[in-house]
C-alpha cells in the first residue's frame, strides 16, 4: 500500500483525494499557493508546503517546486487532481523517473489521447465511432474543402492540440472556409504551439454523453456507466447527471462498450473518461478521452458504490481492479451542481470573504467543497467553490431532492451561482429531460432579468 500522497492541486479536489487517503490509511502532503495558506486543503493535510505565489505558473504549475515538495517530506506517489499538471505527459515522465508512483495512466496513454489528431487515429483502429471528417491531419485549405463536400456543411475545423473549448472554429459554407482555416491554423500556433488542424463534420442538436472507465495495470478496463453533461455554458458544465435521461439501454450497452474500447486501445490505466456526441437519433461519435479524474465523477460514484479516488490510488499501486463488469450494477440516479463563485446570471467572477457558510445535508445528499466560514475565497482560480451531488431511486425525486439540498445551502459574502440552479431544477424542459448542448445557453438568453 501507498505510504504518502502529495497531492498537486488545491480546492474540492484536493480535498476529496486527502479524504480518500485518510480513509484509506495513506498521509497525505497538501502543496498550496502564498494565498491558499489558510485554504482547506492545506489545513486537512497531515503535512503543507508552501511552492510559491499566487500565479499558478509559479505555484500549481511549478514542477521544480512540487517535486522538491515531494522530496522534503518522503512521499511516495503524487496525485495531480484535475487541471493544473494532471493531463501533462511530461510531468508524469518526471514524476515517474524520480522515483514516485504517478497516479494516472501511462505518459504514453496520456501523448496519445492529449493529441486529438493521434488519438482519432487510434479510435478507429479500435473501430470507435467518429465525427464523419478528415480523421487525420488537413493540410490546407483545398483539402478541407474536399472533406467539407464528403461530410456536408456545416463542419467544424478544430486543433489538434486544443483543450478547454477553444481552438475550434465552425462553418456553415464554403466561401467561408479558407479564411476560417488560416484563421484556426493561425490561432492554433499562437495558442498551444502546434497549427495541426483536422476537420470534422459539425453536429447541430448534440448531447455531451461520457463514459467512466477504470482500468488496472493487469490488462482489466471496466466501464461505470455515462454521465449526461449536456448543461454547459461556454463548453463549461455547470450540472451533469447519471445515468442520462436520454439513453436508451441498448445504446448505453453500445456506447459504454465503445468507452472500454477506447480505453483498452492504449492500454488505459486508471480513471478516465471517454467522451462522446450524440445526435438525436442516439448515433454517438467520438470526441476525446480525458485522461484523468474529472469534477463529475461523484455521480458515477453514487449509482455504482464504487469510490474512484480509491481505486486511483489502489490501481497506481499495482493492485488488480477487484470487481469485473458484471459485478458493476447501476442503482437508482445521481445528479451533481456545480456551485461557483460569480454572478448566477451575468457570471462575472465573485471571490471575497465568506462571512458564513452552511452546507446542505440529510439523506443522500453529498457536498464536496473546500469552503468554511471565514474563508477567503483567492480571485486567481477557478471559480468553482462547491459541488452539491444528490441520489435518490429516480431522476424525478432525485431532482426534487437536489433542490432542496440547493435551498439550504448557504453562502453570504460573494455571490454564487445558488439561483441559476434553482431556476434550471424547476425548468420544464430540464425536468423532462428534453435539452442537448445549446440548452442552457438559448434559456439564459430568454430568462427575464
Ligand atoms: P475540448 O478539448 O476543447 O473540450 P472537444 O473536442 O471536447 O474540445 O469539444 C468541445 C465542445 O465543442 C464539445 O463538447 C461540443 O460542444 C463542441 N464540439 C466539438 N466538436 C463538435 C462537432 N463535430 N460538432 C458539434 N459540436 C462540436
């Protein structure tokens, strides 16, 4: 077993691994920002050390810092978190030739799927579906051209390299597509280093579907399930739910297959998540994997029991997964609301003094968060302070359950986004589970202000 974890990162998510350690036995380093002395993280831990000052490149990013951390205080493995260096191939390469355990998948595994132009390659030998489109690399603006006549307009030119929503441009015809092309290549370049461009074709009326997988260094790759992640504002999630309202369970066969396929493909070990379109026919594509923990996994966690912070940290070590597929059964449904610091509406960012925080509770209610009361929340991160996840026997009563858990939250002296939730849980549409991607966006556009 694991003897100390350093955990590179900070807020819920360095909570929730701190707590997983605790509960497994493992002591934990917490590595914290000059502004984030007094964060929780840093408090939990059995052990904090300062890397540096607020700006993440010099702190969260810092690996001199992070791995000296890792030296001073005899640690044996390194969890990354979300973000911050936890898709970085490069930094798992160090963290493993120093001598520590890195909890996540291969830095091969990672190269792979960080490129999306490499990793579309690999899908389809595995024979997971794809956005009709180049699949490879498009040269130039002729070229795309060709592809845009095979798939039809509109299509989407995106970079290889890109993350995070951006480096994606759409267009709906042709005499659109050699600026917008030169235009991706261009931003592409200046953004991320690398003007590799492909072409996929665009999907008007999606939902983001994503499948869990976890796999062992013994070859095992399970699924646990999809998340419905359809609720987003700006290609950020704001609620994501499981399982999804919308699949029916011969798709969720097909499509939590294709998720293990994929995973299987570069030999996956860890938690990931393969993502996915679906059109509303329930046809699905790939997207891209993320190679690491992400903020919803909570909702996987509730409908399958399994804890996948635990198995992280069991799998990093070596220990084969100690379920097979047919063990993993699906129960009832979760949903989770992701509360930020910022306005619910106009979303400008709301960091500040909490003068009091109270977490909602009861029955099936799960609050992961690193707020208390008398906490500063920095304005240097990401606004994300809270995430309330409910469970109940059907999504109705899970829904009515999450709104009440949202009415008792409290947290006076910023602003969250508390309202946009209770506005959306009681949204007719949202209720009958009848949206895809563009929902959110179009509704926030018609909410009386
Ligand atoms: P990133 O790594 O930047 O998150 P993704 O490839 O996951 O990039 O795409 C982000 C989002 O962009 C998707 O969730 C979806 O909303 C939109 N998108 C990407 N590809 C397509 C497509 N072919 N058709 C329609 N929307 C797309």
């Amino acid at each position: 077993m694991l003897h100390k974890v350093l955990i590179a990162n900070r807020g819920e998510i360095a909570v929730r691994i701190i707590r997983a350690c605790k509960d497994l036995g493992i002591g934990t380093v917490a590595v914290y920002s000059e502004p984030d002395r007094e964060a929780m993280h840093a408090r939990l831990a059995d052990d904090s050390i300062c890397i540096g000052p607020a700006s993440s490149a010099l702190s969260y990013l810092n690996i001199p810092a992070i791995m000296t951390a890792a030296g001073l205080t005899d640690c044996d493995a390194i969890h990354p978190g979300y973000g911050f260096l936890a898709e970085n191939a490069g930094f798992a390469e160090i963290v493993i030739e120093s001598g520590y355990t890195w909890v996540g998948p291969s830095p091969e595994s990672m190269r792979i799927m960080g490129d999306k132009v490499s990793a579309k390659q690999r899908m389809k030998q595995a024979s997971v579906p794809l956005v009709p489109g180049s699949d490879g690399a498009v040269a130039d603006a002729e070229e795309a051209r060709r592809v845009a006549h095979l798939a039809g307009f509109p299509i989407i030119i995106k970079a290889s390299a890109g993350g995070g929503g951006r480096g994606m441009k759409v267009v709906h015809s042709e005499p659109r597509l050699a600026s917008a092309f030169s235009m991706c290549q261009s931003e592409a370049k200046a953004a991320f280093g690398d003007d590799t461009v492909y072409v996929e074709k665009f999907l008007e009326e999606p939902r983001h579907v994503e499948v869990q997988v976890l796999g062992d260094s013994h070859g095992n790759v399970v699924h646990l399930y999809e998340r419905e992640c359809s609720i987003q504002r700006n290609n950020q999630k704001v609620l994501e739910e499981a399982p999804s309202p919308f699949v029916s369970e011969e798709t969720r066969q097909k499509i939590c297959a294709a998720g293990v396929a994929a995973a299987k493909s570069v030999n996956y070990v860890g938690a990931g998540t393969v993502e996915f379109l679906m059109n509303p026919d329930q046809s699905f594509y790939f997207i891209e994997m993320n190679t690491r923990i992400q903020v919803e996994h909570p909702v996987s966690e509730w409908i399958t029991g399994i804890d996948l912070i635990e198995w992280q940290l069991r799998v990093a070590d070596g220990e084969p997964l100690a379920f097979n597929q047919s063990q993993i059964k699906r129960k009832g449904h979760a949903i989770e609301c992701r509360i930020n610091a910022e306005h619910p509406f106009k979303f400008t960012p709301s960091p500040g003094k909490v003068e009091l925080y109270h977490a909602p509770g009861g029955r099936s209610v799960r609050v992961d968060s690193a707020l208390y009361t008398g906490y500063t929340i920095p304005p240097y991160y990401d606004s994300m302070v809270a995430k309330i996840i409910t469970h109940a026997r059907s999504r109705k009563k899970c829904i009515r359950r999450m709104q009440r858990a949202i009415d008792e939250l409290a947290v006076l002296g910023v602003t969250t986004n508390q309202e946009l939730h209770k506005r959306l849980l009681a949204n007719p549409d949202f209720q009958r589970g009848d949206f895809n991607i563009h929902f959110l966006e179009s509704w926030l556009k018609q909410l009386p202000r």
